[in-house]
C-alpha cells in the first residue's frame, strides 16, 4: 500500500477561509494549546491565530476524478453511494465516508468514482441531498 502524504488545511473559524498549513509553521505547547504563526513582525507582534480558532483537517490520501485532493470534512459525490462527508474512521479495511457508507472494495476508491463538491464548513447544506 502506498504510503499517504501528510497534509493539512486548518478552517479559520474566525475569518471564515482556509489557511494552508504547508505554508505556516504550527506551534505546539505542552498543555495542548497552540498557535498559527502567520507572519513575523518584531515592531509590531507576530501576527498569529490560536489554534482554539481553528479546525484542522487532514489529507486522505485520496482525489476524486479531477485531481482535487480529498480531506477529511469534504462533501463528495460517489458514483453509487450518493453524498457523504468524508469523516476519519477505520474498521479492519474499510474507509467511511458517513454514517452508514463505508468503502471495503479499493476499486470503489479510485478518482473515478469520487467528485468533491463542497466541505462542510462552506456548504452544510450539501448533505441534505443525499440519495
């Protein structure tokens, strides 16, 4: 099996936008708490967002047919389940994509039958045409 890249996106829930974490370093503390450092300012204070104000979701592995990298918090469209959320979850093979779907066959992963159409922190409103 080949081995998934780390990736991460955090959804400012403040400013309500995506901050690409590839391109901000992450700092972590001890007790849990942390911060996004944004910029680097030593006149007027870095300027960061505290991770209390974020979400961060994680990379699949996964794309769906045009290339579009799959997180967890996505709305896909799969060819024959319908509309689900993208959720992290792990029962012996299977990948699940919501309540009541989940994918055992490696074939029904491929991008083929996967569209991204939204994620849940932009477009809620999506799950509600589930088939």
């Amino acid at each position: 099996m080949k081995q998934r890249e780390n990736k991460f996106h955090a959804w400012d829930k403040i400013n309500k936008k995506w901050i690409d974490l590839s391109k901000y370093p992450l700092v972590l503390f001890s007790d849990g708490s942390g911060y996004i450092l944004l910029e680097r300012d030593c006149h007027n204070g870095d300027k960061t967002i505290d991770l209390k104000d974020v979400i961060i979701v994680q990379f699949t592995g996964l794309t769906d047919k045009q290339g579009k990298e799959i997180y967890e918090g996505d709305i896909v469209k799969h060819k024959s389940e319908g509309i689900w959320e993208i959720k992290w979850g792990f029962v012996g093979c299977d990948y699940h994509g919501g309540v009541g779907f989940s994918i055992a066959d490696p074939d029904e992963l491929s991008p083929s039958y996967l569209e991204v159409i939204g994620n849940i922190y932009e477009n809620k409103d999506l799950l509600k045409e589930r088939k």
